[in-house]
C-alpha cells in the first residue's frame, strides 16, 4: 500500500529576538505522524518554535517542510492544513460552543450547511461537548475550553495539529480528560504537544525531543530514552541543608521535597556508595539527566 502519511521536517531553525534572545538556535527535528511532545522549560523556546510552524512569525534562517508544502513560503498552503490551539484559547463568552464552532467552520471553508452540520457534531461528540453545546462559552472550565479548543482545531482534517501547552492551567481531572481526548488523535497526522510537564509526554506521546535555552537537547523515544538509563539512576531521603554537599561528590539530577524530607536523585554508572540505592529510572530522570548537561545518554 502506498504511505500518504507525511512528515514534518524541521532543517537549522534559528530565531534572535530584538532584545538579543536566541530563543531558537540552529534547530533541526524530523517530525513523524503520531503524538511528538516537545519538552522544555519555561522560556526554552517551545512557543517561538510553535508559532513559526502555524506561520505566525519568521525564522531568521531556516527551512520547514511538511511533506511537499514549504511552509515559510507556502503559507496558505500549509493554514488549510494547520490545526492549531494556542496557550491561550480566546472565545466569545456570549456564544454557545455550537454557534462559534459553526463560525469557525464557515471561516475553514465549510460553506455547506448540511456537510457543516455534520462535522460539527461529530468533533462536538469527540471532544465530550455534545452535551454542553448550547451552553455559553462563558461559563465553560479551563478543561471544557481547551477541548472546545481542539474541535475547532481539528476543523477539516489537519494533516499538522500543533497544540501549544494546552494542560497547563487544568486541574488533573481536567487534564486527564485532555490528554485522553488528544490519544485519540494523532495516528494519520503531525501532532506536537509542546509542554514543561513530564508527565504529559511520558504518558501520551512516541517520540519526543526535549528543548532548552533555544537548543535541542535530545531527541528519542521515551521509552528507549528511560532504558538508556537503566542502571544510572541512584536516590537517597536526606535533608536539604545535606544537598549542597551531595553536589560536590555527585552528579546531582534532582532534590525533590517528599514529606518535609528531600529525595535526591543522581547519576551515576559506577556504585556510588553513601547510602544511595538503585531506582528504576523514569522520564524525569532522563529529563533532568538532560538538562544538567549530561552528554552520556545521547
Ligand atoms: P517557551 O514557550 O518555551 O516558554 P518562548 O518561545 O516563549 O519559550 O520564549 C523563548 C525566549 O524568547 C524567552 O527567553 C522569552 O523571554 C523570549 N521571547 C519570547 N517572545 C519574545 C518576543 N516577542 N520578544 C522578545 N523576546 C521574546
């Protein structure tokens, strides 16, 4: 059978603010169909690269391709084909999810009423709304406007979903509705989740890249990026004023408060002693491993 599933390919993307940020430097990802999380703290970049994907702003250098569209060039070619949720969902609070849907459809294109009706219902029933559909969007949750976030999104079929850190403001019912909602998703088309929390990409997405200070630090699956670690990863329950000293003797990853005491965790391939024991690592190690500059693991 023949593959129409297309990708994303991301070549020496770089972006210098006016103020003298490089919150893009020289980066470069290949971009398969299927859940892509990109990871990064706040402030590495995740929002500049986003909006230069959805066409929203200019590269200084670069190229993107989503399969044959140049996308810094082709621009409306690549909108008709762009979903894209923002970290902030803006909506009319007077109107109904199903009027402002219906709007928003007629803006994509969908000029058919009947063939309107239809695909509004159907993404209505998708992101769990159906029911709410004719309350105003004024008295929707966070949780309820980020999903009515995704219908209008997924309105006609986009071959790229770019969702820019859409669980940030849920609370963790909300959030686990949302990125049930997004599983779903994602098997025929582009989408990337950009967010600072674990969490998200570790449940959700195949592969993944984690971004910091405008660079791509690692790009992997994670789970193959956790298995990497295997063996690496040690912890110790001690005080906090004992961490300073720890960083001396060790590869600190992580201090992390657990019952008013703090668990450390390191890095380390050999038997590191002083009351550490082994721990199976997770996506929070190799995210921390990461980050604190740990060349090993790449
Ligand atoms: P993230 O989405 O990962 O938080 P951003 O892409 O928003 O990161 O920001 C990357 C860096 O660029 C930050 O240092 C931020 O302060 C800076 N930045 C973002 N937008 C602008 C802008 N319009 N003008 C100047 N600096 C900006």
């Amino acid at each position: 059978m023949e593959n129409h599933q297309i990708s994303l390919s991301i070549r020496n993307v770089s972006k210098t603010y006016i103020n003298a940020v490089k919150a893009l430097d020289n980066v470069s990802l290949d971009i398969s169909p299927g859940m892509f999380g990109l990871l990064g703290p706040n402030g590495a970049g995740k929002s500049t690269l986003m909006r230069t994907l959805a066409t929203l702003q200019e590269p200084d250098n670069g190229e993107v391709f989503l399969g044959e569209i140049d996308v810094l060039k082709q621009k409306e070619e690549l909108r008709q084909t762009l979903g894209y949720l923002p970290q902030e969902f803006g909506v009319y609070p007077k109107s109904t999810a199903e009027e402002l849907l219906d709007y928003f459809a007629v803006l994509k294109g969908i000029t058919n009423r009947a063939s309107r009706k239809e695909v509004t219902e159907t993404l209505l029933k998708q992101t769990n709304l159906w029911d709410k559909r004719k309350q105003k969007l004024g008295g929707y949750s966070g949780g309820m406007r980020q999903r009515f976030g995704v219908a209008v999104a997924l309105l006609g079929n986009p071959k790229l979903l770019i969702v820019d850190e859409p669980t940030a403001g849920l609370d963790p019912a909300e959030r686990v509705r949302f990125l049930n909602l997004l599983s779903e998703l994602g098997e025929n088309s582009v989408v990337i989740l950009s967010t600072h929390i674990v969490e998200d990409v570790s449940e959700l997405c195949t592969n993944m890249a984690i971004i910091n200070k405008g660079k791509i630090l690692l790009e992997a699956k994670p789970q193959e990026a956790v298995a990497a670690l295997k063996g690496r990863i040690w912890r110790k329950l001690t005080e906090k004023n004992k961490i300073a000293q720890l960083e001396k003797e060790h590869k600190v990853i992580s201090a992390k408060l657990l019952s008013g005491r703090t668990m450390v965790h390191i890095y380390s391939k050999e038997l590191p002693g002083n009351g550490f024991e082994p721990v199976d690592p997770d996506l929070e190690d190799v995210y921390f491993t990461t980050m604190t500059g740990n060349d090993e693991i790449r």
